[in-house]
C-alpha cells in the first residue's frame, strides 16, 4: 500500500465529511424506511390488521420524514 498526498483543502474536506454524512443520514433513513414497511405488511397480512397497518405505516413515514428533516436542519452548519 502506498502514501498518496493530499491536495486538498480544509474546506475540501469539510465539503466531503458533509456529503459523507447527508449520504449516511439517507442510508440510515432507507433501511429504517424499509423495516416500517416490512412490519407494516406484516402486520396486515399476517396479523389481520390491515386498517392498523396502513395507519401505521402512514404515520411512521411522516414521523421518520420529520425526523430527519429536523435532525438534517440540526447539524448543518
């Protein structure tokens, strides 16, 4: 393995570690995307509840869009 320099800036690297962490914040907000949406058709096919299912659903997506909004407007700089 080599050493390679950096040429590269401060605001550089400020830039990168922001685009790095909006990108995990999505990631993140996928995968847990993904979860709700999993529990809630489970929810509906397996356990019969379809009208608690879509509810929740719903409501988790707009709880998690809000979250994240107010989490991502937090950390800017």
């Amino acid at each position: 393995m080599s050493v390679v320099e950096l040429d590269s800036t401060n605001a550089e690297v400020r830039a990168h570690r922001r685009t790095f962490a909006a990108f995990e914040r999505l990631v993140l907000f996928a995968a847990m995307h993904v979860t709700l949406v999993l529990a809630s058709l489970a929810l509906a096919f397996l356990g019969h509840a379809p009208v608690i299912a879509a509810l929740l659903g719903l409501g988790g997506t707009v709880a998690l869009i809000a979250a994240f909004a107010i989490a991502g407007s937090q950390s800017a700089p």
